[in-house]
C-alpha cells in the first residue's frame, strides 16, 4: 500500500501534520521524504512542536523506517541538527540517506544568499538549493556517498521501498511544498526549483505510476503564499488579522500572504496529482469552535457545509479533517468512505 502526500496550493498547507497522523494511524513502516531544506514541515506530537525541513514527518511512529529520496537535496548541517532534536525518537536508528541524494553545500547557500533577483524578484528562501540542482543537472555535484560523514546512513532508496511494498506493508512518500510552486505547473518565474506534482516526487523516490494506491491532496482551508508571486483575492494585512488568519513561514519566519479557498486552484490541483482523496486542515482557523473535534457530526453547520462544497467542486472525498494542532487532531473519515483498505 503506497500512499502520496502532496500540497495542492504553494505549500505551508500543513503536510507535515497529515503524514505524521497517517504514519501513526497507518502503521506506515518506510516513509520517504523528497524535495528539500526549503520546505518545513511542522509537526505538534504529544504537546511538543517540531519544525522539519529534511526529516520525514513520520518519525512519530517508532516502528517506521525513515528515508531521504535519491531525488531529494540534502545540507549536513540541517540533518545533523534534526538529528540531536529528534534523538528522544531513535530516528539516528532509523534513518536512511540513499546514495544518489545530492548535496548542498556552504557556497551554494552564500550564492543565493548573495542573489539580489532571487532575494528581491522571486522571495527565495536563499537555502542554497536551486544552485544545488543546477550543479546536479550540470552533473557536477556532490552526492551523498562521496561524504565520510554520511557513510553509516548510505542505503538505497527504491530497493527498501519496492521490498516493503512486495512485502504488503504500508509505504508513505511526503511531498514538498506545494503543487503551484512546480517548476513546470506553477506562477513562473515565481516558484521552487523541481516539480512538485504527485510524479514527480514519486519519481524522486524512485517509484512508478503503477504502484501508487493514494494521492492525498492536502488543501487548507485558505491560501496562503510566502515570498513574491500572484496570489489571487489576497486579502489586506488588516483583513488577515481581523480574521485571526496570521502566519509565519516555518523555514523563512516571514509573513504568509494570505487569501480565501480557492475552487479553480483546488480542481487543477487535483487534475496535476491525479488525487484521489482530499486532506483539509486549517478549519479550526475559520471557526474556532470546531477546535480539536475528532467527530465529524459534531464540526459547524457552516464548516460541514464547506466540506460538501468542497467534495462537490472537486468530485473528490475530503477523507481527513484537521481541526488543530496536534497530530491527533483530526477528524477520519476513510472507514465511513470505504476508502480504507
């Protein structure tokens, strides 16, 4: 069973928190994580908040093996540093770093960092990784078996996948930001530097169209954008406040731009990624009152009726409601769906 997590907007749309739930309630036992350190993923576990921009989400559950894709971009000084934070969870025992998985080095970050179009024009998050990319594609970057420092954590990727998957057991692949910062699909020039559809993080992970059963289309409840590029009906820094919508990019700190749901952005969304299910998050930020609620009959009138839309326009089942923080709260609708298998 292969389950895919993407985010179906520009990202901060609470990935982390849905892979960390499904790890658990799945008894997912290999989680890859692709993409890059310029994505965070946040999870709240037992009271405590972990800000991720490399390790999987699934490291909640102990019984998981955890793995950084071929395709992925990896700086030593970020894993090192997650490491020692996670070290309560054994994930030094757990963790798998494939061969191919390239390398960001110190001057790839000092030359973003120094990039004034990339700072100014684009909003970059400057984490060296777009000029990471490029020396791959020039084929002259260094790859993780070719650091001493990695040696202990080198493994191949796909096979341990591909072995899990023959064996029937439950494989997750999380995403990276979000379906309309792609490289191909998204508000050129105003976006990351891969694909970030449902294939393309399969392709990272070294998987094939064939052997996914779940694309998960992760949509908050409201768009948000960190960095330049458009955002269409964006609401006025006042209008976001007023509405108890602020946030702060996790890896950046910055402010999220932020505007209403979005039924156009969502349906191509689902078209790019071939989704097969909707995960909503973020429903306790438009009504506070459904905080925390683990039943569906029990979220507002008005939030029920937004998830029906929702369901509706996208012709897609909203199978997880996240209705807080905390990994565990969610609302699962998947046995009532028949979506469990």
């Amino acid at each position: 069973m292969l389950t895919v997590v993407i985010g179906g907007f520009f990202g901060d749309e609470g990935k982390g928190k849905i892979c960390a739930y499904l790890s658990l309630a799945d008894d997912v036992r290999v989680a890859v994580r692709t993409g890059s350190v310029n994505a965070g993923h946040t999870v709240v576990y037992m009271g405590k908040e972990y800000k991720l921009r490399i390790i999987p989400s699934a490291f909640v559950n102990l019984k998981a093996r955890l793995l950084i894709a071929p395709g992925a971009n990896l700086r030593t000084d970020v894993f090192w540093r997650e490491l020692s934070v996670l070290s309560g969870f054994a994930v030094k025992e757990r963790i798998g770093v494939d061969k191919h998985c390239s390398i960001i080095e110190p001057r790839h970050v000092d030359e973003e960092q120094r990039s004034e179009y990339l700072s100014k024009k684009i909003g970059s998050t400057k984490q060296g990784v777009g000029a990471a990319v490029r020396d791959r594609v020039m084929r002259i970057a260094r790859l993780a078996k070719d650091l001493e420092e990695l040696r202990d954590f080198i493994v191949d990727v796909p096979e341990i996948v591909h072995s899990a998957l023959n064996k029937g057991l439950p494989v997750l692949i999380e995403g990276t930001q979000g379906t309309f910062l792609s490289l191909y699909h998204g508000t050129y020039p105003y976006v990351t530097s891969r694909d970030t559809t449902a294939s393309a993080v399969c392709s990272e992970a070294g998987v094939g169209p064939k052997d996914v059963d779940e694309v998960v289309l992760v949509l908050k409840a409201y768009v948000t954008r960190v960095g330049a590029g458009p955002l269409e009906g964006e609401l006025s820094p006042e209008e976001v406040a007023e509405r108890g919508l602020v946030e702060y990019g996790t890896v950046t700190g910055r402010p999220r731009r932020v505007a209403l749901f979005n039924f156009e952005l969502a349906k191509r969304a689902v078209m790019l990624n071939s989704a097969t299910q909707i995960a909503l998050t973020r429903v306790d930020s438009l009504d506070p009152t459904c905080r925390s609620i683990r039943d569906y009959e029990k979220l507002s009138p008005n939030i029920r009726r937004f998830v029906e839309e929702i369901e509706n326009e996208l012709n897609r089942p909203v199978s997880l409601i996240s209705t807080g923080p905390e990994v565990t709260d969610i609302i699962d609708r998947r046995k009532e769906l028949g979506l469990l298998r």
